[in-house]
C-alpha cells in the first residue's frame, strides 16, 4: 500500500514530541529551532562510536537509543536507553568531544539533531538548557548507576523487566521489534538466558514474542516481575519531568529540513 503525500507530511515528527526541546522557552526555541535537522533513524544504526568526534547532539522524537560499552573482546552491555524523554551527546556539553561507549539505536524512528557549536553557544549563555540539560544529566546517570547494580544483582528475568519497562515508557505503543540475540547483547547475557526470561514470561501472559516482535500484554504485572531499580529510574526521571514548564508548540515543524544520518 502506497501512503498518500499528506499521509506522510501529517506523520511527520515535531520537535515538541522531545520533552527537553518541548520544555525550553519560546526564546530559547526560537534561538534553536531553525537549526534542528530531523534525521531517520534506522534500527542498529550507529550514531555515535567510542572515541570519535562528536558532531551533533541528538534528540528522539519517536525512537530509542542504546548507550553500549563495548569491551576489547567484542562484547557489549547496554548501559542506559535514551528516547523522547532525553538527548545524546551530554558529553559536548560536559567539556568533552568523544564518549568511551556507543549509541546503537534499538528502535528505529526519528530524532532532531544539533550541531555541537550550536548547542555550545546556547549552553554557555548559563540560562534554560544549561539548568535543563544538567538536570537531565542528573537521571541520565542515576539510569547508568542503577543498571550497573541490576546487572551485578538481578536476575536475567528482573533485568529483562527493567528494560522492557524502560522501552515502553519511551514509546507509544506497547511492542518492540528486537531479536534476542540483539537483547543479548544489550544486557551482556547469552541469548539462550534472553530465551528462557522471555518464554517465562510469555507463559505467565505478560508478553507474546513471535518472528522478532514483543508484545506486552500485562504492563501491571511486567512491573510487578521487575527488580526496584525500574521504579528508582522512573521515579528520577519523573522529577526531571515534574520540573520542566508546560510544553511549547512551534508553528511550522514542516520548515525544519529532514537530513540523512551521518554513519559514525
């Protein structure tokens, strides 16, 4: 089936669909804006790679991201999930131009994108995305913190939970297209392990998993199977949340260009 054009121009990502660029004052967006990129981005895309220059700072709008650190052996672990809550690329911001891990997008979509030099002008004026950008910092590593501890004292169930938990809160619908081989590699667990979590739980009816797709079924009881440190991320991130002023809408969102992603 063909999607007519207005069909497509309609479902087009605004930049307010970002709670951090929703949240900035009609000054500040009016300063910004008119420098967002909206860029695809396709799943396992890489946008940033250990140790490369940074040159944009991403925003999600309707995808997650996957910060992974990975080791001299090949393997990796998923040490936080950004989507529209948040932003990639802290590390510009923070008086640093690369970052030791790297971010694999685990859910395709779109993200608004900011050259560096424009979110370092904007951060340096000490004003709005300087208070906002810090506090978001602040859940961003209380997420690192807490997943280091699930992956030191939880099971592969509790940790598979927490992630779907994570996945979901920055999605709007309840599924997700993922292999568990590429689960696995996220938590830093064999994919037979990511097999038997995810039949358990596909027993109990908390999901259904077939060719690829997780379905959540029963979010009450995935959250009443998950460790505590999905609630202490939420409970973080819902502080960052509370605090931002209710959201702005720009005008024209169709003025903004869409750019292609630069492979890192």
């Amino acid at each position: 089936m063909v999607r007519s054009k207005s069909a497509s121009v309609s479902a087009k990502p605004e930049p307010q669909h970002n709670h951090l660029l929703a949240a900035l004052s009609p000054d500040v967006q009016g300063r910004l804006f008119p420098h967002l990129e909206l860029v695809p981005l396709p799943l396992r895309a890489v946008l940033y790679e250990s140790r490369r220059a940074m040159r944009h700072v991403y925003f999600p709008t309707d995808s997650i991201v996957s910060m992974q650190y990975l080791m001299e052996n090949g393997a990796s672990t998923a040490i936080s999930v950004v989507g529209n809550e948040g932003l990639l690329g802290i590390t510009l911001f923070l008086g640093g131009e690369s970052t030791p891990s790297r971010s694999v997008v685990q859910s395709a979509g779109y993200a608004y994108r900011l050259p560096r030099t424009r979110v370092k002008e904007e951060f340096n004026r000490h004003g709005q995305l300087l208070i906002l950008m810090l506090r978001y910092t602040q859940a961003l590593i209380t997420q690192i913190s807490q997943t280091a501890v699930c992956n030191r004292h939880h099971s592969i169930d509790q940790q598979l939970c927490r992630w779907l938990l994570l996945s979901m809160d920055r999605l709007s619908n309840n599924h997700l297209t993922m292999t568990q081989e590429f689960i696995g590699n996220m938590l830093g667990v064999r994919r037979e392990g990511v097999t038997q979590a995810a039949l358990k739980l596909q027993q109990l009816g908390v999901i259904s998993y077939s060719r690829g797709l997780i379905k959540v079924l029963d979010r009450p009881k995935l959250e009443k199977l998950s460790c505590e440190c999905y609630s202490v991320v939420k409970k973080e991130t819902e502080l960052l949340l509370n605090y931002m002023p209710q959201r702005q809408v720009i005008k024209n969102p169709d003025a903004i260009p869409t750019a292609k992603l630069e492979t890192a």
